[in-house]
C-alpha cells in the first residue's frame, strides 16, 4: 500500500531497483479494464524482471509470457491492446510519499487463531445451552449425548478456520518523518 500525500492509500507494486533518494517508480494494477492474465503477469515485472520494464518504458517490445506483452507503449493480452504503459507506471517522487505498508496474507496464522477460537465459542455455546450434566435430559436439548460438545467445537472450529483464513497482516516498510515544515500550524 503506497500513502501518497493529498491521496487515500492504494496497491501498488513497487518497482524492484527503482528506489532512491529521487524517489520510486510502481505499477497501478487497479484498473477494472487489466484482465487477469495481463494483471499478474505486470505484478511479476515489478518484483522479478524490472530490467524488463526498464526495456518496455525505453521502446523496446518485450515479452512477459505467451500471452502478455508489452510493445509501442501498450500493454497487449494476446492480439489486443488492453492499457497504456503510461497508465500503469508511475514515477513517484520521495517528497511525495508519506508512507509504504507492505500487505500480506496470514493464513496460517489466521486459521489457527480462528479454529483455536471457534472450537472455545462452540464448546461454550454448547455447554451454556445444555449444562455439563450430559446424561439428563434437558428443555432445550433433549437427552445430550457425550458427542454433542464435541459437534458443537467441530463446528465453530470450521467456522472459524475459514473465517482466520482470510486475515492479513501489514508491516510498515517506510514512514516519511514529520518534520516542523509537515506539521499543522496551531
């Protein structure tokens, strides 16, 4: 995520090798029209093959796959041109950028979190509902067998693995530091 002064935060994917005291360049990514092939394979020229785009931005025709390249300034998906360069690539200078969060999936973590936390919850909804005394029958469920808890942690164990799964987590790779001119004036 790259903060830009007077802008709100967004995805970018910043150039590899392009980064120096003048400033950064980045890839926009974010436009609906990039079809998915052409999207994935610009986001592998930011981070593996910069000199690639060094190449493009200097005229050259260059190939990111057997579908994606890049020649006369556009972007092609096979035959047909699907952006300009221009629009993608942006050169941001260092005065500019305020911050850059680097945004990752947690997964693993996430899932084990939210299987960990869902099992608790429906142990807990079980028991609150149903008491601990499992070979008397309650109102509100009947004759409980030994399984039931067990049915109750399974479930909010799923619920909460898949739940975990889609957590991210972000590290803070640059803060520009405030300095008296940045400030607000009282």
């Amino acid at each position: 995520m790259l903060t830009v002064y007077g802008a709100p935060p967004g995805k970018r994917y910043v150039v590899r090798g392009t980064v120096n005291d003048a400033g950064l360049t980045v890839l926009d990514l974010t436009e609906p029209q990039i079809p998915g092939d052409a999207r994935d394979a610009m986001a592998d020229l930011a981070t593996e093959h910069a000199d690639l785009l060094r190449l493009a931005r200097l005229g050259r025709t260059v190939e990111l796959n057997r579908r994606v390249r890049i020649a006369g300034g556009g972007v092609f998906l096979d035959d047909r041109r699907v952006i300009e360069l221009e629009q993608v690539v942006q050169d941001v200078t260092r005065s500019s950028v305020a911050e850059i969060t680097r945004v990752r999936r947690a997964t693993g973590r996430g899932m084990a979190w939210g299987t960990l936390t869902g099992a608790g919850l429906g142990l807990a909804l079980v028991m609150g509902s149903c008491g601990t005394d499992w070979n008397q029958e309650t109102a509100s469920c009947g004759n409980l067998s030994g399984a039931l808890p067990f049915l109750g942690a399974f479930w909010g164990s799923a619920i909460g693995g898949v739940v975990g799964a889609t957590s991210r987590t972000s590290t803070v790779v640059y803060r520009r530091p405030e300095t008296e001119s940045m400030r607000p004036s009282p």
